[in-house]
C-alpha cells in the first residue's frame, strides 16, 4: 500500500518537515536537539521537523530516535 508523505523545506528559515498525515497534533522534543517529532494525542508519529539543516551539509549521517508509535487507520 502506498503512503503519501509531505516534505516541506524553508530555506530561510534552515528548517525541514517530514509530514505522513495531515491530522491534528503537536511537536514534540527528541534526545537530538535539532529534531522535533509530530505526533497525535494518543502518541501516534505524524512526522517529524529538522532544524538548522544546513549545519548538517557534508556532515556524517545524525540520528534521532523518533518515539511514536505507527497511529492507528
């Protein structure tokens, strides 16, 4: 089954949003200072926000460990 997924890049303001579903949540942090992660109010993971990416360019590859669990159809 396919999923549609909505990326969103900021230039100006350094910032990048991974989105898996439109529904209504909130961002919360994770271990890694520069990712947010979006979930519903159950705790299931809507997508997730980079900050400062340019920082990342020609770096090594980060990982942030995202919490929320796969929400419900």
């Amino acid at each position: 089954m396919a999923q549609s997924v909505k990326i969103w890049f900021d230039s100006e303001g350094d910032y990048l949003e991974v989105l898996f579903s439109d529904k209504a949540g909130y961002m919360r942090e994770t271990e890694n200072d520069a990712v947010m992660e979006r979930v519903d109010e159950s705790g299931g993971l809507l997508g997730f926000s980079v900050m400062n990416v340019s920082r990342l360019a020609g770096s090594r590859p980060f990982s942030a460990e995202l919490s929320g669990r796969k929400p419900a159809a």
